[in-house]
C-alpha cells in the first residue's frame, strides 16, 4: 500500500502565469525559490496551472476579449514541452510538483507528466465536470475555499472523501490582492473544527510585505501554506500579491518566527521559569519555635517570601502535618523534617476527577447535570490509576448508554457479562481491547462488538472517552478472571456517586 500523503507543513509557491510565456524567466523563478527552500529546510511545493487554450477560450474571444484574463492567458502560453522543461527543473530543485488544471483534458496532462499533487482553484470549485475528472486522477489534492459557504465546502468534502480521494483543505480569499480586514483569519478556526480529520491551510493574497497573517494563520492551526510568486523585470512588473524569491524567504522566516513562538502542543514547564515563579513563592517559617512532635498549624507558624529550597511552601501546607526535627523561631521549615500524613484513599479519586473533566472537554464531550457516575477501582481506591474507569451512567432501560473515561495507563480488567451485549465506540483518544484473546487497537470512530460471556478486557496509553451502547445494564452481570475481585463486595470495587460525588465522597479535603 502506498504511504498517505502528508499535507503538514508544506509551502506551495503558485507560479501561475508569472512565468510570461519566457522558459528562461520561469526556469530564473523555480531556481531561486529553490534556493530559498532548501537554504529554509522546509517542504517546498512548485505550482503551475494548465489551461487548454484552444478548447479552453471560445474561438471568437481568441483575437479580442473583454474579459481581463483571457488576453494575459493567451499572451503568456507555454506549450508542454517548455511545462516538461519546467517540472524538470522542479524535480532538480528537490521540489514537489503540483498542477492546477482549468479544464479536463488538463487534468490528463498532469496525470501523463507524473505531478505529485493537483489543486482545485477556487473558482473551479463549483465546476462538477471538472471536479469528477479530478476526483479520477488518483492523486493528492487540495481544493481552495475562496468565495464558498459552508454548504459549498461540506459538498466538496462529501465528494472527495466518496471518492477516496486524499485531500486538504485551503482557507482562501479571491481578492488580489486580500486586504488586512478581509482575511477573516477565524475561518480557519471554523475550517479545522468542522472537518477535523483534514489538513486546513491557508492560501493567501494579502500584500507580500505583511507577514502577520502567515503568522496568525500558524497560530490559528493552519498547517499548509500557499502564496502566488514571481521575479520583476524591465518590462513586467510583479503583480501585487506576488512574491519575490527575497520576499519569500521573509515570509518562511516569519512563520519560523511564529512556530518558535506558539512553541510545543504538550505543557512545558522550564527551569528557567521554575526558578523565576519559585523567587516569589511564599514559604512556611516558623512563629515560634517548634519542637518536634508538634503539629503545624497557624498558630506557631506564617507564610512569607522568600521561599528557600528544601522548605515547606504554603501551596503545599496543610493541617496534619507533624514535625519531627526541630524548628528555630523565624527559621524556615524543611521538609526533611516533617512527617506527611497519608491522604485518604479517596483522595485519589478526587485527584483524578480533574482529569476525566479535562479528558471530556478535549474531546468536546457536553453532559447535562443528571447523570450517575461509577469510580471502578478493581483492586482498591489506592490502585485506581492502575486498574479502573470513570463511568458516567446516561440510560439503563431496555437499552443502555455509558460515557466510559480512562486516564492515560489505566487497565480494566478480564472480564465477561452473562447478560449484557455491548458495543464500544471510541469517541477520543485511542483504546486497546482484548475480545477473546483477540488484541486490537481502536481509533476514534471505531467501534468493537462484544457478545455475552465473551472475555474481555481493555487499556489505553494515551486517556480514552468511549460511548457504550448495550443491552440492560445489572450489577450482578460482571464476572472477572481475577477471582479475589468476585470475591469483592459491590462497594468495594466501585463507588457510586450522583454527579461528581462532589459531596458523597467521604473526604475530608476540600473537592474543588
């Protein structure tokens, strides 16, 4: 099977009719803008567009037209020989190749001549002949998005994806060039929340000194990048939306710029940083001398900066405390002498219950406020982040539903239902099921069947939400492989909690 293409990070460098109609001035443009991506390291992609011209124009708009466009197509063709002479050069460059066809029989041009990727333009976007024989060149493609509503766009989506076609999706505005208050940068937002599973770009017009919208565009979460580009001379001068090769490397700089600033997509907590937030922490000193034996509390001690390593910092003060080594007056109180108490066992699920929350606002999960959840902890509370789950009780009648919640590592363990079938469907993240000895890894979407007195058991790596569909939920219905957990009573192996539990677990701490 042949690798899916990766539409991340590429820059696509549109040539369109900026090569003149002179081979020499075209080969001077590719050459330069090669240069550009190699000196940059990034992933260039070289442009052309193919327009049959002779079937392509009516035959009594060829002497005299108009239209506007029509005279500079006819006035800068190229025949395929020069095209193939240009791909060449391309390919020597260490560049992808890409097509934009206007027509169809383009489209068999590019698929003879062996380009990597075709574009649909914008305004080709609506042009179902055109879009049906593209969807048949079995290449990669990415379709532009200017001047199209939702509908017109969930339209392209549903017929490419038909068709088995691999393709992203260009956030674009038709104006050359695209003022600063006509981007509408948020349409990326839009874009990349509507069609999730797609690579979301964007094709820009703007002028080529502003590179704040290539910028916004990363931050924004676009991941392919495209601009118009070209080198003046005497006698043509560049059009305002296109880029010299100089200008091109400002705008890959710019967005350097930019991936450098919106930094990593996990939390990042440097020490640099640490040290700066740990000169304003307040530490535990002493109000009066403390010997050992003795209980901190606010009457023998105060918070104040500055925080000295080893010390007791008031984020992590709490009644309970024990001191076992003495304690001058005004002295800072280290940890190496204090005995911790134990947190309660449930304290672990407290902990945990911040995460599921978070878990369920990633994957844009929304419950309503009537739900019962179970903390399923099959070998004790104190091993929840080993062995369990979080399930949220939706419906048990003829029919049940379930949201099921697992933290990053936790394991549920082998079990079967004699009673109950169900299905899982998973909703974010990636689970592991064991169905009968059978070990296969589901991906949001996916959904795994389980048939009564099956064994199963499942895990997952990376946290999990996942939907379950079943017959009749009973309590009595789960039968494990370990036999110390049948021998559990009900409650010794889950607690079950309207809501959160917020006020039913047995918790001393404060549950936020």
């Amino acid at each position: 099977m042949n690798k899916p293409f990766d539409f991340n990070d590429i820059f696509v460098f549109d040539l369109a009719n900026n090569h003149q109609g002179n081979v020499d001035h075209a080969l001077k443009i590719i050459r330069n803008i090669g240069e550009v991506v190699r000196n940059n390291q990034v992933r260039g992609v070289f442009k052309f567009q193919f327009r049959q011209l002779e079937s392509f124009v009516h035959r009594s708009h060829k002497q005299k037209s108009d239209n506007k466009h029509i005279p500079r197509f006819l006035a800068t063709k190229l025949e395929r020989s020069n095209f193939q002479t240009l791909l060449d050069q391309v390919r020597a460059e260490g560049m992808l190749a890409m097509c934009t066809p206007f027509d169809e029989e383009s489209v068999d041009v590019i698929v003879d001549m062996g380009f990597d990727l075709i574009k649909v333009a914008s305004c080709s976007a609506k042009d179902w002949p055109l879009l049906e024989k593209i969807s048949e060149a079995n290449l990669p493609l990415i379709f532009s998005t200017g001047g199209l509503q939702l509908n017109n766009i969930d339209d392209l989506v549903s017929f490419f994806g038909h068709h088995g076609s691999e393709f992203g999706i260009m956030h674009c505005v038709s104006i050359y060039p695209t003022p600063l208050n006509m981007c509408h940068m948020n349409q990326i937002d839009v874009l990349r929340s509507r069609y999730r599973n797609r690579v979301i770009g964007w094709s820009t017009h703007e002028k080529p000194a502003e590179m704040l919208p290539i910028q916004i565009a990363l931050a924004k979460g676009a991941r392919m990048f495209e601009r118009h580009v070209g080198i003046a001379t005497a006698d043509n001068k560049l059009n305002d939306y296109s880029s010299t090769p100089e200008e091109v490397n400002q705008w890959i700089n710019a967005w350097k710029t930019a991936l450098e600033l919106c930094g990593s997509n996990i939390r990042q907590v440097s020490n640099l940083e640490q040290e700066s937030l740990n000169s304003l922490r307040r530490g535990v000193y002493a109000r009066a001398p403390i010997k050992k034996g003795q209980a901190l509390d606010r009457e023998n001690i105060y918070f104040a900066m500055p925080y000295i390593d080893g010390q007791l910092d008031s984020g992590n003060w709490r009644p309970g405390i024990t001191v076992i080594g003495d304690s001058g007056e005004n002295e800072p109180v280290l940890r190496q002498n204090l005995l911790f108490p134990d947190n309660p066992d449930y304290q672990v699920i407290k902990e945990a219950v911040h995460e599921v929350k978070a878990l369920l606002n990633e994957a844009n999960i929304i419950l309503n406020s009537e739900f019962e959840v179970e903390y399923s902890h099959h070998y004790g509370i104190s091993r929840f982040r080993d062995y369990g789950a979080v399930i949220i009780n939706c419906i048990n009648r003829e029919y049940c539903k379930k949201i099921l919640v697992q933290l990053p590592g936790q394991k549920h363990p082998m079990h079967f239902h004699p009673q109950k079938e169900e299905t899982f469907q998973v909703l974010y993240g990636t689970l592991t099921l064991s169905v009968d000895g059978h070990v296969r890894m589901l991906a949001p979407g996916e959904t795994c069947l389980v048939l009564p007195g099956v064994w199963h058991s499942f895990w997952t790596e990376t946290g999990c939400v996942i939907e379950e569909v079943s017959t009749t939920h009973f309590n009595s219905d789960s039968v494990y492989k370990d036999a110390d957990i049948n021998k559990k009573q009900r409650h010794e192996r889950k607690t079950v909690v309207d809501h959160w539990g917020r006020f039913q677990l047995p918790v001393k701490a404060k549950f936020s």
